[in-house]
C-alpha cells in the first residue's frame, strides 16, 4: 500500500475540482477514486455537488483517499483541500475556487496562461500553480477536457498509478466506445506530460486567508445590502455568462450576413444586438450588429442555424470577446 504524501487532522488526503456542468468533472472524481482504492489499495470515496443546473453552471466534485485503518465517515465537502482541479480558469471570476487551500497547497488550473498571471487573476498568497491548456489538448485530440485534467491530476498526485488509470479508460470505453480509447488515452498522457508548475511562497509577515466555511451566511444583519435588495441576481442585465464557454464561440462575419434572424430565434440568452435602419429602398428594417459576448455561453445553436456561415465556430482566444462584444443598448443600467 502506498503512503499518503500529506493529511489533515483526520486523516485524509482531499482533492476538490471546480468546474462547469458538461466538462465532466463528475467522472474524472469518480474514476480518480476507482484507481486510488482499486489500483494502489488505499480507502477514499467521491461525490459531486450538483443539482438540476444546466450545462455550463458551476459544479464541484470532491475525493478523498486514507490508509484502510482510517474510517470514512465524513461525506461533507471538501473545503481544506491539498489539491484542487480548476477545469474552467473563467471560473475564478464568479466562484472562489481557491477557498480553503493550505500554504503548500496545489492549484491545477486548465488555461494557456503562466503561473505568474493566474496567480494574479486568483488572487493566490502563497502554493503551487499547475498549468495544463487541457482544452487546447481536448481539442487535438478529439477527446474530453477531463482526461486531460485527470492526466495532469495524475501527475500531482504521484501516488497514484497512471498505468492503471490508461486501463480504467480502455474498460470504460473499449465497448461501447472502441474508437474513442486511443484518443482518450493520448489526451490523458499529454495532459500528464504537458503540466507545468510553478511554487509561489507568503512574504515576509503574509499569512494565508483565514477559513471560512461554505455555510457561513454571506449576508447577516451587518453585510444585508440597503434596503435588501439582492445585488446578484441569477437572471438579469447585469449577468455574465462567459464562465460558461468550454472553449468554443460563435465569431460573427457581417458581410455575409442577411439579417434573417435565425440566430436570434434560436439563441436562448438573447445574445445578439439589433438596431433599426432604413433598407435598400427606404424602409425600416432590423439589421444585426453583433453578439454581446457578455450573454454568450458558446452554445453555438446559432451556427448552425446561419443560413449563410456569417456565424463560424472559433476556438475562444484571451480577450477576444471583450474586444469584439457589441454592447446591448440598455437604458436602465450603466456600462451593461
């Protein structure tokens, strides 16, 4: 039996990985349970913490491993992790996915940006940053952002055995799947291959943020906003659904364009931006402007419903949609 590399108070080596519904997450815990208990014989368990969200909201998934003398009898999340898989760098904008980490704690975030910037975007004091552009690999290889994930999450966690987790692969796919295993297991070697690491120590007199748990009540009698108002509701102007992208975007061509409306038709987060002008011949008509990226979930109906490839699928590049949003015109909020 191998040994831990660390533990907390009870005896548990904990992992939580942040991410969207749809990257599949879920697995990746549940098949880096199965090759800690079935392939190096130590006692863990996985769950997820997810409801009837749909594809693209956040989710979490959560293991932990023990020697086999040590009881499990904690099924509460993991809020002290000593790693944690971020599958989707975005998310830091909405959700603290950091929260709870040790000094020596390991963060693995799926981006093309250096340690040095996310370190920066995550507002991180101290710990190890992993990079892996798992989508970038996922997108290769035709395969799924968590095998890469779940390579890189290998890597971290060298006492786990990567040739069992390549077998766990083929006997989750070879069946059904048969074409699918080789790409998986290339995306999940390279994922293994490709991270790179970076540890960030506290200055002088930095300690780590202190824990606060996820039940705490974010609004009490001295945080309730003027008159209660509720200042992040779950739908309206002032929401940002760029978290949800997984890599993908609709790009926006106008020359080929026929204002037909299509897309909008099909667009379940009224994306598009439309302006009154006068046609050919005088007459009012709608003509689209462009995509306000900040509604935009990368769903990509709207590509294929484009009648004339105005609309193309593109591989989501930093700072894109910032630079290339056409705002809604909205009279009621500012810098919407």
């Amino acid at each position: 039996m191998v040994t831990l590399p660390k533990t907390n108070e009870l005896g548990f080596f904990e992992i939580r990985l942040e991410s969207i519904g749809g990257l599949g997450a879920n697995l990746a815990g549940k098949m880096l349970a199965e090759a800690g208990i079935m392939g190096v014989n130590l006692n863990g368990v996985s769950f997820s913490s997810y409801g009837s969200e749909k594809k693209g909201s956040p989710v979490k998934a959560h293991i932990r491993f023990c020697d086999l003398a040590t009881n499990i009898r904690d099924t509460s999340p993991v809020e002290r992790p000593h790693v944690v898989g971020v599958f989707h760098e975005n998310l830091s904008k909405t959700v603290n996915v950091i929260s709870g980490i040790y000094e020596d704690s390991i963060v693995l975030v799926n981006s093309k940006k250096t340690p040095e910037q996310l370190k920066e975007n995550m507002k991180l004091l101290g710990g190890t940053i992993a990079v892996v552009d798992a989508t970038g690999i996922a997108m290769e290889e035709k395969n799924r952002v968590n095998m890469a994930m779940l390579g890189g999450l290998f890597r971290l966690c060298s006492f786990l055995d990567a040739e069992y987790m390549k077998g766990v692969i083929r006997k989750s796919l070879e069946k059904k799947y048969p074409q699918a295993v080789q790409p998986a297991l290339n995306t999940f070697e390279r994922g293994y291959n490709e991270v790179q690491f970076q540890t960030f120590s506290l200055n002088e007199g930095q300690q780590m943020p202190a824990f606060v748990r996820h039940d705490t009540p974010m609004l009490g009698y001295e945080t309730q906003p003027i008159g209660g108002m509720i200042t992040n509701p779950g739908n309206s102007i002032l929401k940002d659904l760029s978290i949800s992208r997984a890599g993908m975007m609709p790009g926006f061509d106008d020359e080929k364009c026929i204002h037909c409306a299509a897309c909008d038709n099909v667009c379940p987060d009224f994306c598009f931006v439309w302006e009154e002008q006068p046609d050919k011949k005088g007459r009012p008509q709608m003509f689209l402007q462009g995509i306000d990226y900040q509604y935009c979930k990368g769903c990509l109906k709207c590509v294929q419903a484009c009648p004339t490839e105005a609309l193309s699928n593109l591989v989501e590049v930093e700072g894109y949609g910032e630079q290339h949003r056409v705002p809604h015109r909205f009279n009621l909020a500012a810098n919407a």
